[in-house]
C-alpha cells in the first residue's frame, strides 16, 4: 500500500479543533489514517505573520521541520527560535505553544501514532495554561539543556568539506554517532529526530543521492513517507515506475516494495520520516536477496 500527494498551500485549511486556540492558522494534511496509516499523520502547518497557536499537548509524539519563516516554540520553560531548516521534537504529553515572527511561517509536522479522527476520543489538549516566553534561543546540538532541538546544516552531508575537518565547535556540530551522518554508495542519511532527541514512536532524517546512487526494491516492517525537496528521483513502487520532484510526497506502507535512483547530474535530497521506530534487526528486506535465495533453492 502506497500513497502519492504534493505539497500546496492552497490545499490547508483551518483545523476545526484550533478554531478557539489559534490566530492565522492552517495545515494541509499529507498523509493519515485515511490514507491507511495508523502510525503518522504527516502535515504541512501555516502561520500568518503573528499568529499563534495557544499551549497545546497531544497523546501522540510530534516534531517539527521549518521550511520557512520564524517560530518561536515555547515548551519545556524554554523559548526557541526555529527558522527554515531547524528541527524541535515534543513528548507525548508535553504542553508548547507556538507564534510566526518576521512573516508567515510554514512547517513539516510528524506526528506518531497517527491522529485520531474517527470521533472515539480526545487526543488533542489546549491546558488554557499561558507558557510564559523566555529569550528565545536558537537550537544548539552541543548543549547538554537542549536535548530537542536540532539544526540542519547542507554542508554536514558535504563529505568534501568534512573530509577537511569538522568544527567541533559549531551547533550543528553532532554530538554522537546516533546523528552522523552515514555514508554508503553515493547515499548520505544524516538524523535528525530520533531517540537522541527524545523520539521514541518515530524518526527524522535527510537523505542525499548523488548522480548514479541507487537503493534496490526492498520493504520495512514499518510505514515511511518522503518529502522531496531538491533534484529529480526515479522510484520504483509496488512495481510502478515514478518521478518525484520538489514538493513531492510518496508514503509508503508496511510491506510496501520501493526503490529509487538518482538518474540525473545533480543531487537528489529529502526528508524521509518512519514510524514506528525501525527495529534494531531486520529492518530491510531487499527483494533481489530473497529471490536470490529462490534460485538457488530451484523455487
């Protein structure tokens, strides 16, 4: 099982359930348990400038991706300031509230387990509760104090630039493995939200294909979705050939076959999010291993 959708502004509407919460927001829904998942609601959120949304919580985990303009988040007695291409992640059962500064803002929203909206019950709270702003500070992966927040850099997945040194000092600096970044066959993962940031239903991470770099059809005992946001990648779905583009959307299913290739001469880039969180063995199953083994066994 397998869903395609693209990114459009045009598309968000106002959420019901904000309408006495919020000021000049929007979201366009990408993926939820209406496209069959039951792990993630995946959503593209709107602020006109100086909007806000009040201090909220969820029963489910949440993190943010800004694409542009300023947030400043308010959770855990800190003020942070997000702007495109910064990262926060909130527990489930953690009050935040949110406000656009500077101009509209938008934002990549993960939530996991996937939102309810069969009417069953509540699982999202406004407490009423006023979070006081502080100074707002930006995320720093190097402050012990900041445990869910992070910074996206393009020059980490530079492995020129890294081959000369990394500068320790820097906030993007990664302060583990769990968020170095990996390198194999002209693919680059670097993590974002996962459990170093406090993540435990589900991951965040960029993905880089350079020219040439391929990823065979294979599946996971867990859902994905893609967001492409540079370059033109070539994907085989459930036995479907298809072309992604910026803006672009693919969500795919436990179970569901995919593959991609970089077929062009510039880099292929997206944001990639998984939920459940992959297990710790087993998590691919390559197609071409297993008929493999097939051939072998005369099968």
């Amino acid at each position: 099982m397998h869903h395609v959708t693209a990114i459009n502004q045009e598309l968000a509407l106002p959420v019901e359930s904000y309408r006495d919460h919020s000021h000049g927001f929007a979201r366009q829904v990408l993926v939820s348990r209406e496209q069959g998942s039951p792990h993630m609601t995946l959503s593209v959120g709107y602020l006109e400038s100086g909007g806000h949304i009040d201090a909220v919580l969820h029963s489910f985990e949440i993190s943010f991706y800004v694409f542009s303009g300023t947030l400043l988040v308010t959770t855990q007695g800190q003020t942070n300031r997000l702007d495109p291409h910064h990262v926060i992640a909130m527990p489930i059962g953690t009050p935040y509230s949110v406000r656009a500064i500077d101009g509209p803002a938008s934002w990549l929203s993960m939530s996991s387990p996937a939102e309810l909206n069969d009417g069953r019950r509540q699982d999202t709270f406004f407490t009423g509760e006023l979070l006081t702003e502080t100074e707002p500070v930006l995320p720093d992966m190097r402050d012990p104090r900041r445990q869910n927040v992070a910074r996206f850099d393009s020059d980490s997945m530079d492995l020129r630039k890294l081959a000369g040194g990394t500068n320790v000092h820097a906030p993007t600096a990664s302060p583990s493995m769990a968020t170095a970044l990996l390198a194999y066959s002209g693919i680059g993962v670097k993590m974002l939200v996962d459990q170093q940031l406090g993540a435990q239903m589900h991951t965040m991470f960029i993905v880089d294909y350079q020219p040439t770099a391929i990823a065979h059809p294979h599946d996971h005992p867990f859902e994905e979705a893609y967001v492409f946001v540079e370059g033109e990648v070539h994907a085989l779905v459930d036995g479907e050939l298809m072309i992604f583009h910026p803006g672009d959307v693919l969500w795919a299913g436990v179970g569901a076959d995919h593959g991609f290739e970089n077929r062009g001469s510039g880099r292929v880039r997206w944001i990639e999010v998984q939920a459940p969180q992959p297990p710790a063995r087993h998590s691919y199953r390559f197609s071409r291993e297993w008929e493999h083994l097939a051939d072998k066994l005369g099968q």
